[in-house]
C-alpha cells in the first residue's frame, strides 16, 4: 500500500545539492490502471498501480535492463524523467524519520516540482504538517500524477 502526499513548492531549498538524490525515467504501458516501467539510477521496475489518490495499492517487480528497454519502446505517451532528491523531514521537524521526495522535472515538465512524502498510515499522513517552503498541498489534484502527465498534449 503506498500513502503518500504531494505538493507543490514555492522555492528550491538553499542547500539543495548537500542531498542525495536519484536519476528516474518512466514510461506509461497503462494509466487505467497504472502499469509503469521506471528506470531509476540502475535499478529496473515495473510498477502496478491500483485506484486511488492518497492511498492506493502499489506493486514493483524487479526488470532487468534489456526488459526495461523492451518495455519503454512499448509505452503510450511522453517519458517522464526527473531528479529526485531525498531530503529528510527532521530538518524541519525534529522527531520526524519521514523523507521527503523531491522531484525536478526535465523537458518538457521543467517548470513543475513536486514534493512526495510517503506514510506509514492515513491518519499519520493526514497529522503531517507541511514545512514552510511547501505551498500548495495537490494531493487529491490527479493533474499531478506522472500517469496523467505521461498523456498531457505537449
């Protein structure tokens, strides 16, 4: 099950490059449900997705490369890629082990960051507070979802 939050930001964090981050692609073989294939740093994925927006069912099967490949050339839509940096939240709140995801869009979604926090239970996520550079909380917003993105008419 993944229970996760997103929002949109009003700035970079300052210390942006102190953090690790990954390197992911992802294409859409379906949006309906989701069926995925994500590439991300060297690591292969297939990814299921059930309905939903805060929580939904979520399944990853490992590929290898050559599948990975295989499958991207199959994908309906645009490629997703994007930086995702992984800040944790104990910066802002001290007791939190939460890790906020950060991801910077490359071409042709440049211009969108999104923040993804990831839970445990529904009650812990609807308790999150959101530090100060988060701005709009687009969870329940499905404009935001990569599966959408991965449709949008560039």
């Amino acid at each position: 099950m993944e229970i996760e939050r997103k929002f949109t930001i009003k700035e970079l964090p300052k210390n942006i490059d102190h953090y690790g981050f990954h390197l992911i692609q992802q294409g859409y073989l379906c949006t309906n449900p989701v069926v995925r294939v994500r590439r991300q740093d060297e690591e292969y994925y297939l990814t299921y997705k059930g309905s939903g927006m805060m929580s939904r069912e979520e399944y990853n099967l490992p590929l290898t490369r050559e599948s990975y490949e295989h499958l991207l050339e199959k994908v309906d839509g645009n490629i997703i890629s994007k930086k995702r940096y992984l800040i944790p939240v104990k910066e802002y709140l001290p007791d939190s082990t939460l890790t906020i995801e950060l991801d910077v869009f490359d071409a042709p979604f440049e211009e969108l960051i999104i923040a993804e926090v990831e839970f445990s239970s529904e009650e812990e996520a609807n308790e999150f507070l959101p530090p100060d550079w988060f701005q709009e909380d687009v969870t329940y917003n499905s404009a935001y979802h990569n599966s959408n993105l991965s449709r949008k008419m560039l």
